[in-house]
C-alpha cells in the first residue's frame, strides 16, 4: 500500500475520531464561496475588510439541525499533490431551508402564502425539498494526517473548489487543534466543553 494511500485512509471521513458524521447523517457539500467586504470609517481614515465565505449544503434532519446550532468547525476537501487535505472553516450560521422558502414574499396574496407555509411546516425532514445552509469562515488551517494517523494542522491560504465533500470535525480533532497539554486554561469552549 503506497504512503498516499495509507495517509488518506487514516484521515478519512470514515474515521470517527477525525469526523463527527453525526450517526450518518451529515451529509454536506461546499455550494459556493462568497466574498464579502465591509467599509468602515472614521474621521477622514476609511478602512475595508474583505473576507470569504463558504456556503455549504447538508441535506435536512433534526439530529443535524439540533448539533449544528452549537459552534462547530468543518474540513472541506481539497485535492492536493500527496492525496487530499482538509481546509477548515468556523460555522458562523445556520439556516434550515425548504425549497418553497425561495419563491415566497410578501406580494403574495395571503391564502397562497398560508399553503405555502402549511406545506413547509409539514414536510420538514420528510421532503427532498429541505436542507440546511451552513456559512462558514476561514480559518486560514488545513488538516493532514502525519505518518501515524494523527491529524496535523499547518497555516495555509488555499481556497475549496465548489462540490467538495465538507465534514464536521468531531471534539477530538477540535481539541487537537485548538487546545494545548501545557496551556493555562481561560474557560470552556462553547458547544464542546473544552478547556
């Protein structure tokens, strides 16, 4: 079995330790990646921040929906010369979605939109029609796997291609890659309950 090989398998999406698939269920895909810029000035100095964000897409369940509103990183695949790496982002919103939802505002006459949301209210998690969008920033981290399995975060500046595979980091990878054995503690992290 060559190294690549041997490196992927060990970082994997099928390798709960790395990945929360939230009992199979998490199921997400980067839609887009959207740039977004805000100005802000004072006195006669004006400053602009330009940042990304990614739009990603997992198909709609109430266990997904109930673990996603806590704070969460995910890794979105990326292709790169020795098999693939993980960019990681910080979900920043959740928004569940239904297909009906798109269509809908308020110029419509009131009957329509009251079917319109009695079908939405009944379908969620039973339709097709459903999903939930995540938007996630940048950390500016990738994850590999070292020669042990172990995951591995370095700094870089690649951006996901639209279509990539996106996993949720499970408390493990996140714990490995934010806290440290000789760190003084300054509280709990939210949603994971790590110092």
């Amino acid at each position: 079995m060559s190294e690549r090989t041997t490196e992927d398998q060990r970082c994997s999406p099928s390798s709960d330790d790395v990945f929360d698939r939230i009992n199979g269920e998490f199921e997400a895909r980067l839609r887009r990646i959207a740039t977004t810029s805000w100005t802000a000035r004072s006195g006669d100095r004006e400053i602009t921040v330009t940042n990304a964000v990614a739009i990603v897409e997992t198909r709609f369940s109430y266990a997904c929906l109930d673990r996603l509103y806590y704070p969460n990183f995910v890794a979105i695949e990326q292709k790169v010369g020795q098999g693939t790496a993980y960019l990681i982002f910080e979900v920043v919103s959740v928004n569940p979605m239904h297909f009906q939802m798109l269509g809908m505002d308020v110029s419509m006459p009131t009957v329509l939109r009251k079917e319109y949301l009695d079908t939405m209210n009944q379908s969620w998690g039973k339709s097709q029609e459903t999903w939930i969008d995540l938007c996630a920033v940048p950390t500016w981290y990738v994850m590999s796997a070292d020669g042990n399995g172990v995951p591995r975060f370095k700094r870089s500046r690649f951006m996901p291609l639209s279509g990539s595979r996106v996993h949720l980091l499970s408390k493990k990878t996140v714990e490995k890659s934010l806290c440290f054995d000789r760190g003084e503690t300054v509280g709990s992290m939210v949603g994971f309950g790590l110092p």
